[in-house]
C-alpha cells in the first residue's frame, strides 16, 4: 500500500480491513467509527438547531454508543445506573463487568468537569476508573482515581469539527469496545501521562535520549566527540532546559 493510499484512508476514516498497517479489529473499529460520525452529523445539526432538551440527546447518544462504538443497547447499556442515591445516565459493561459511567447533558449546554459530581459518587462506590460526559457534540473521557478524588481529561472531541475529522475518529476509536478490550484505552491514559512535566523531565534525562542528543549535536557540529561529551549533554539539559523543579 503506498503512502498517498494510507494517508486518502486516515483522511476519510477508511482504514484497510486486512494487509494494511492496522490489525483487522483495529480498522473494522476505526471505519465504524468514522461512519457513525459521518452519519450522526445531520441529525446532530437539527437537534442543535432546535436546542432539544436533555432526553432526545440521550436518544441520539444511545445510538452512537451503540453504532458507533460497539455497546449493543441491551447487552452493554444500562441506563439510569444508580446507587446510593446517586445515578449516571448510562452505565457501560463490557464482559459483565461495569467499565465506564456516562453523564448526559442536553445538546446545548457546555460542557464542565463539575458535571461529572454526581458520576464521580457512583464511581466511587462501584470502583470504576472511566467517566463520559457528553452533550452528543461533544465527547469527553475522564480517568477517575477514587482514592485521590481526582479525574483527569484524556481526550475530548467534537463531532461537527471538520477541520479536525481524524482526530475525532482517532479520540472515539479509544473509546469504542474492542479498542477498550485491547487495552488501547488504558495505553492513551499512560501516554497522557508520561507528558505531564515530572515525567517527561526524566525521559529527557534518560540515557537513550542523552546518546540521542549527543549524537545529533555532533552531527551539526562536525566534533568527534570527546571524553566527557555525555556528561555536557546532561549538564546543558538540567542547567538551561529542565526546570530546577523537576530535578531528581
């Protein structure tokens, strides 16, 4: 498959079924993905056009949940979850087990992560680390730590941005149910999270990177290198570049 062939696909959601670059359930995820979005755009347009109150957005949630990213109404939903007095618009399962809580907000209304209070006590009392809140345009997915109380954002789309189409379809692929099961979920939270400021500072001081460096320097310098070379490279990185904070 050539270059320009692959880069028409990640464009157009089109993602190869077999001999591509992707696994088979991989792309089979992906296309679903970018159909549904494809398809719910109309009818996401109209319902913001006549600023439709918070049930018919559910109604319109429901189906991409179920279209778009593989939980079958009746095996995978449960809607109104509620426990302890508190309740979730929808909890998700996947192999019996509750793997994520879903606040719905009318298709109007902004979004905020003080909207996810009443999800968070029903996620604590049911041990689930993966919040959603949407308002049908919008898609934001949430990793909750209950033993800190903390959530943190670790992806949000917009389903009508045209602009930006590929990372729509790349954020909800994540999302969807086999992607969840193969652990690609999980592995994007990991990701976000090696780039918070602690953890990239000690990548930047690992010795792949330092030997990484100190090679392309060389290179642009035309220098051999010398005895100690190493030892500059990670004293200009700890000295000009890494704040002091972020030292060991």
């Amino acid at each position: 498959m050539d270059v320009d062939a692959t880069q028409v696909m990640t464009r157009t959601g089109e993602f190869p079924v077999s001999g591509g670059l992707s696994p088979e359930w991989e792309a089979e995820a992906r296309n679903r993905v970018a159909h549904a979005v494809e398809r719910f755009t109309k009818p996401l347009a109209d319902l913001l056009e006549r600023d439709a109150n918070e049930g018919d957005t559910r109604m319109l949630v429901t189906d991409f949940l179920s279209e778009g990213l593989d939980y079958h109404k009746y095996d995978h939903l449960t809607t109104e979850y509620r426990t302890q007095g508190e309740s979730a618009d929808y909890g998700i399962r996947i192999d019996d087990q509750l793997f994520a809580l879903t606040e719905v907000k009318r298709c109007g209304q902004e979004l905020d992560a003080r909207n996810l209070r009443q999800v968070r006590t029903v996620a604590a009392g049911e041990e689930v680390e993966w919040l959603v809140l949407t308002n049908g345009r919008v898609w934001q997915v949430y990793h909750f730590t209950a033993d800190a109380s903390t959530v943190e954002l670790v992806f949000e789309v917009d389903l009508l941005d045209e602009e930006n189409r590929t990372a729509t379809i790349d954020g909800l692929f994540h999302l969807s149910r086999s992607a969840v099961q193969q652990g690609r979920l999980a592995n994007l939270r990991a990701w976000r999270a090696a780039l918070e400021r602690g953890p990239l500072a000690e990548v930047l001081q690992s010795p792949a990177v330092i030997e990484a460096v100190r090679h392309e320097v060389r290179q642009r310098t035309g220098h051999i290198g010398h005895l100690g070379d190493t030892e500059d490279v990670l004293r200009a990185l700890r000295d000009g570049i890494i704040p002091s904070s972020l030292l060991d």
